[in-house]
C-alpha cells in the first residue's frame, strides 16, 4: 500500500491487515506510555507501510489514529 502520500481511506479490513499490532511487535510499545505509545506505534507502523516517516501529523488519517489508540 505504500505511495507518495498516505491513502486517507481505510477500510476496516484494511486498518486490521495494516495498523494492527502483532504479537511480536506489541513488545516493542509495551513500555511506553500515553502520547508517546500511540507516537511510536503510529511511526512505526506508517513506516512499515510507506517505508518512510511522515513529513507531518497530516500524513496520518484522523481514522487510522483512532484504530491504532484503540
């Protein structure tokens, strides 16, 4: 899914296949706590994705914040 910017519609089936936390990977947000959990986990999966950090917080859908806060 990668692309110069970031796809602004998710589907569900799609948030789940690409921003949810694996079991492995939930390790690596164990110890973080609060703004800077839901920070890292943002970065690291758009990474993932994009195989790049966003330039800025409007990379990142509003829906895609609220499935990975959950």
């Amino acid at each position: 899914c990668s692309s110069d910017l970031m796809r602004k519609n998710w589907t569900e089936d799609e948030l789940f296949a690409n921003w949810l936390f694996l079991p492995g990977e939930q390790q690596l947000i164990q110890n973080k706590r609060g703004a800077t959990r839901i920070g890292f986990a943002l970065l690291f999966k758009f990474f993932q994705i994009e195989s790049r950090f966003p330039l800025g917080p409007h990379e990142i859908p509003a829906k895609v914040v609220q499935f990975v806060a959950q």
